[in-house]
C-alpha cells in the first residue's frame, strides 16, 4: 500500500492558499508513476523560545510510490510547492533543480517539503531552526515515514537540515546542506530573518554522512564559513564549491554543476539510467573534517 493510500484518510487534506487542487484526492501522473498530494497535520510542537504550541503543519508529497523520501527545505520566502506537476502545475521554487531528468526526480524519488513554521505569521514567539527541525520530525511520524533517504537545504533550509541531523541524525541517511553553515547569517526583512540570526550549532555534533556546497562569492554565507563548517563536523563530510555570478541565489538558478553535485550526494544516476543507489558513498572514502572539492 502506498504512503498516499495509508495517510490521505488520516489526515484530511484543506484548502490551501495554493490553489484549488488542495481540495482534490491524490491523482498520479502517468507519465511518471508520480503520485501528489496534499495536506496537513496537526501536532504539538516543543519550542526553544516558548511553551509549546498547537499547529497545523501543510506539506507536499509528490514522487513515485514508495520511492526513498528526500524532504527538501529551501530559504525563509519558500514553502511546501517544490515543483509544478501534472496535479500542481504552479510553477515550485525549485524547478530549476527538480522535476523530470534531474538529481531530483520524482519519478525516482518522493520529495517531501512543508511550510515553514511560522512563515504565516500566525505564531508570535520567535522560531529557531531547531524547531523547524523538530517540526520536520514530527511530520515524519504523522506521514509514517521512518527515515529520510536525503534532507536537502538550501540556505535557512541548509540550517534546518543540519539543526535536524544533530536532532534527529538516526532517521537520516545523508545531508547536502547548500549555502548555509553553523553560524547565523542576516536574512533581511522577511518574517523569518529572526530564526536566522538565532542559528547556531557546534558542528562536531553533527554525525551523518554530509555534503556541504558553497558559492564563491556568496556574501551571506561566506566560503569560510563552509570550510570552517567542514572541518569540524564531527562525521564523514566533503565540501563542494560552485562558481557562479548569482551567490547566494545560485541555487535556484540549477544548471548542470549542481544537478552533478547533487546527483554525487543522493547517488542518483544520470537521467534515464537505473535505480537510486544508496545516497552518500562518501561514508566510505570521506573522514571527518575532511575538505574536498
């Protein structure tokens, strides 16, 4: 039975601020094997800065049925739509590093992706990355999801997933944290610029196989700091630089060099051969601390 089928009558999807396929049962896409959905779940949430709250979660769920899981965060402006499908054709925020023939194909893998918490205003305390780690947690065991295949973060999403792999590391099998490091970083004025500047972890407590991925010339999160980050985590890690005009907002540009990267990390094959291997080979080749580019 797939995820779809065991969690839809458990969770009652609602409409959203999307669109309104919210409010339609899961459909797959043919083309791909690919099943979307939608939904939220309600869960208590402990928080770093505050009692604990009571709040509803809204994900996102598309790929092939019982493909690996890689739960995908972006920066503070992204939310739970990824990448446009043939159930939610709105353009996603990651388009340009997901979809058809890409690292992250949904027609290999099930990409899993939430609103973070707090983005909508709803919630007065200030939110650490923590908790959006700790939130993450919590809709794996609403969904039944065991472990993750791959968490991938993009900026504060990069700071979610290493606040995730010291938390929760024994339900994660490797991490690419992408423009983002141990050390807070200025977000400007977006609601969640607070949580960024309350980022910090000792990167010696992270433990799982991880890649981290800079942009020389990214003002927000310097090279040093992915350097500085690389050599302290405490289990198997690499760094991989880009070169790019963009900075910070390489990332969403894609391009072949990150789809490579990328496809390194999850062990993903190139397009239209095999099956996902398991992700992370660098277990095996990569000591702690180690710097590779």
């Amino acid at each position: 039975m797939s995820l779809v089928e065991r969690t839809t009558p458990a969770f009652a999807s609602t409409p959203s601020h999307h669109d309104a396929a919210d409010a339609a049962p899961p459909a797959a896409d043919t083309a791909t094997r690919c099943v979307a959905v939608r939904g939220e779940v309600e869960v208590v949430l402990p928080m770093r800065h505050a009692d604990p709250r009571r709040l509803r979660l809204a994900y996102e769920l598309q790929g092939a049925v019982d493909a690996p899981v890689v739960l995908v965060a972006g920066g503070v402006s992204a939310d739970r739509h990824l990448v446009s499908c043939a159930t939610f054709p709105a353009r996603g925020w990651a388009d340009a590093v997901a979809g058809a023939g890409t690292a992250l194909d949904p027609a290999r893998m099930r990409l899993l992706a939430f609103d973070h918490v707090g983005a909508d205003g709803r919630l007065d305390p200030p939110v650490d990355a923590a908790d959006q780690a700790d939130a993450s947690a919590l809709l794996l065991d609403a969904l039944g999801i065991a472990r993750l295949h791959a968490f991938v973060g993009y900026s504060y999403g990069a700071m979610v997933g290493l606040q995730f792999a010291v938390r929760h590391g024994g339900r994660l099998a490797c991490l690419v944290a992408v423009s983002g490091a141990h050390r807070a970083y200025p977000a400007g004025q977006q609601r969640l610029s607070e949580s960024t500047e309350l980022h910090r972890l000792d990167p010696a407590s992270v433990r799982v196989p991880t890649t981290v991925v800079a942009v020389d010339g990214d003002q927000l999160v310097p090279l040093s700091d992915a350097v500085d980050l690389v050599e302290a985590i405490g289990g198997p890690a690499r760094l991989r630089v880009l070169r790019s005009p963009y900075g910070h907002d390489a990332f969403l540009k894609g391009g072949q060099r990150i789809d490579a990267i990328l496809r390194s990390a999850l062990g993903a094959p190139a397009s239209g051969q095999g099956a996902v291997s398991p992700p992370c080979r660098l277990a095996s080749s990569t000591a702690p601390g180690a710097v590779r580019r």
